[in-house]
C-alpha cells in the first residue's frame, strides 16, 4: 500500500496535463502537413531571444479500450476484394512480428506464417483473402457521437539539411532523449488506463511537468549535451516533431534516418489552427508551405507561435537500410499500407481496411492497411493518418489529404475484448 501511495503522489499531479503515449506526433485537422517540393527558398532561421511558456491544454477524457468497436460484416468492406493484397502482405508480416508474442495474435500470426512459408514468401491473392476471412472478424469503428465517418489525414517522411556540428548555418538542434526524463506508464497502477502515461520530472521527491517547448528552445537550454544533430531551419524542425521520423542529410553527403525517441509529455496545439483562429492564414492555406510562407514574413512573430504549442519530441538515429522508418508498434512502416491511429479505439498492430478518397479528389482510395502507428493529434475511433512514404510525391499527397472516410478493423477471433464489445452492443440492441 506504501508503494501504491507513493506512486499515486507522483503521477496524479500530471495526470491533468494528459501525457502522449504515442510513438509519432502528427497533425489534426487543420493539419500544416509537410511538403518541401515548392520552391527552394532559404531555411527560416530566427534571432534567439527568451520565449514565453505556452499554456498547457489538459488531453480529452479517456473513454474504454474498444468501445465503440461494432460487429461488422465482410460485405460491409466495400470493393474489399479489388484491393492488391499481396502489397499489403509483407505489412501484415511487420505487424505479426511485433504482436505474435500476445495470446490473442498467436494463432492468426502462426497461420500466416506457415501461408507465407508455403508460398515461398509469395502468397496469391486470393489465399490472403481466405486467410483473413478464416481468422479474422470484422468491426466497424465508430465516434463517441455514434457516427462512424471521420477526418482522414496524410504524412509522409521528410528530408532535412544538417551537421553534426553547430555552425551559423545549422542552428538548431534536434535533442535526443534526456535522462532526467520520466515515463510512468499508468497501468501499472490502474489497468483501466492502458495506453495512458505521464512524463516529468523529478524535483526532490516530487514529479513535476517536463520542460515546455519555449523552455527548450533557449540559448541557455536544459538540454545542452544531448544534441545529436544540427539543422538549418527551424520550421522544418517544427515538422520533423509533428512527422516524428525523417531523413536528414548532412553537408559530406551523407544521409541518415532519425526516428521518434520520446516526448516531453505535453499536448499537441496545432499551429496552423491558431493562425486560422487568428485570421492570419485561412484554412486552405494552412499547409505547411503556406505557414512557412507566413514565417518569412512574420519573423518577429514566429518564436511566440512555435512555443504555442508546449509538446516536444526527442530523436534517435536508427539503423541504415531499414525499408522505412519505425513506427508507434516497434517496425519498419511501408509506404501506403500504413495508418496512423489512436490506440484506445483501434489495437495497434491491426489490420484495418480504409474506405477513403485520394486527396482533393472523388476517387475512392478503399485499400487494407496496418494499423503500426499513432500520433499526438489523431483522436477518435475513425480517425488516421495515411502514410504515403518519402519524397516530393508523398509530400504533395500527404500535404493535400484531408478526405473523409470509414475504418473497419479486423481482428483475431480469439481477441478477448471484442467479445465483451459484442455482448455489450447485443445488450444494447
């Protein structure tokens, strides 16, 4: 009871700030998604000067794991069968890598690897459908409202400019992880809060918020000695955060790959929002080329407006020659079968078929993905990010994306929670 007490003291306090348990920060609706591919003009670089704190907005109410979960059926999937499995097969494999070991996973996992064994790593089509029909049920996700249509966004992986060393140029760091910083995964104490944790610090003997993003990005910063490489401009920093991997290439050529390390346990406040709110930008303008755009010439603005938004993500340089970068689950995410989702409505890991348009366009996009990432901002049980991967075409598609859309998750017919989800919606009816 002396050690529940004095884990209660630490973590209640945070508790109301709403910390990110999420691998990836991303946008929400008004989204400022990435995209390089305009014109190229010279970074964005601001004088240093001390910043002021951003107010700290408290995280939505927490609702049940699953919830809002409904049994579907396979005809629900629309044009399911018209989609190219095997481009979705080798995702499914990164998923069961992560998820075997779970119980739940075991069975449909193991059958997909003795598919994939007596295929030669080759399955057709038409197996890959008949094995998720065999081992899999279909839900449908819904909001909290009931409704279940939702914002369907893009990202994609961003290439950067810098150095391992400062220089006037490369200015502006990206920090790895600090060692003062505390993860207290609250389920340890209440399993009711899976999902949810809370990050600090420790002052004494008491846990208090991280530093701010305005704390931070200081001359005199908390974290000096924790940098890891140097960029050249700030907003493509500012992004990096919200995209949470990316490549950065270095003045002697090279080119490394930088992922999600941790974050500072602050809520994500969307910068294109408030500049909307402020009637600085209007809402098809607030794409990233468009604030970057505002940037230039509101400089004297813009160090007020980046610390509006207090979440701060730290990096880790990964391996060379991964076939994309990590995301939220532990894998590499391939482009275009992956979505980024909010793990209290959708387990991460999942299969889920995606019933969307193409950017800015009518054109159905109904395609099976992975559910292998998540992001600070993407909130709700039909909600995603659609990963379009590296480049100037990802970025334009990324950038463009803000359709609306339908998610159906399939799941083991062995996952324990469904069954409680069915029995309740049964109930209900």
């Amino acid at each position: 009871m002396h050690r529940l007490l004095v884990v209660l003291a630490l973590v209640l306090p945070l508790m109301i700030l709403g910390a990110c348990s999420k691998q990836t920060i991303k946008p929400d609706e008004q989204v400022e998604h990435p995209c390089n591919c305009a014109a190229d003009y010279p970074p964005i670089q601001i004088p240093d000067n001390q910043k002021p704190l951003a107010e700290v907005k408290p995280e939505p109410p927490k609702t049940p794991d699953y919830s809002t979960l409904r049994p579907g059926k396979w005809e629900d999937l629309d044009s399911f069968t018209k989609d190219d499995f095997t481009q979705a097969w080798p995702a499914w494999l990164q998923s069961c890598s992560a998820l075997k070991p779970k119980p739940a996973w075991q069975i449909a996992c193991d059958a997909a690897a003795q598919l994939n064994n007596q295929s030669n790593g080759n399955p057709k089509k038409w197996a890959i459908i008949t094995y998720f029909k065999q081992y899999f049920s279909v839900y449908a996700t819904s909001n909290l409202d009931g409704t279940d249509t939702g914002m369907i966004t893009g990202y994609y992986e961003p290439l950067l400019r810098g150095s391992r060393s400062r220089t006037d140029t490369y200015r502006y760091p990206l920090y790895s992880r600090p060692d003062d910083l505390i993860t207290v995964d609250l389920a340890s104490v209440y399993p009711e809060l899976a999902n949810k944790r809370v990050r600090g610090k420790l002052v004494g003997n008491k846990l208090v918020p991280y530093y701010q993003r305005g704390e931070i990005e200081t001359e005199l910063s908390p974290l000096q000695g924790k940098e890891m490489v140097w960029i050249d401009d700030i907003v493509d920093v500012f992004f990096l955060q919200i995209q949470g991997s990316g490549l950065v290439k270095l003045e002697n050529g090279e080119q490394i790959h930088v992922g999600y390390a941790d974050q500072n346990g602050h809520a994500y406040n969307s910068i294109g929002k408030l500049l909307i709110d402020r009637g600085e930008l209007t809402a098809d303008k607030a794409s990233m080329q468009g604030i970057k755009n505002w940037a230039r010439n509101n400089l004297d603005k813009l160090r007020d407006l980046l610390n509006s938004n207090p979440s701060y993500v730290f990096f880790r340089e990964l391996p060379a020659g991964l076939p994309g970068p990590l995301g939220a689950l532990g894998v590499p995410i391939l482009a275009e079968r992956v979505v980024a989702v909010d793990p209290r409505f959708v387990p991460l890991g999942a299969p889920v078929f995606l019933a969307t348009t193409y950017p800015n366009t009518s054109k159905p996009l109904n395609r099976l993905m992975m559910a292998q990432d998540t992001g600070g901002a993407i909130k709700g049980g039909v909600r995603a990010d659609f990963f379009w991967g590296a480049g100037d075409d990802a970025a334009r598609q990324a950038g463009a994306m803000k359709q609306r859309g339908k998610i159906w998750v399939l799941l083991p017919k062995e996952f324990p929670l469904i069954k409680e989800t069915s029995a309740n919606v049964q109930s209900k009816n």
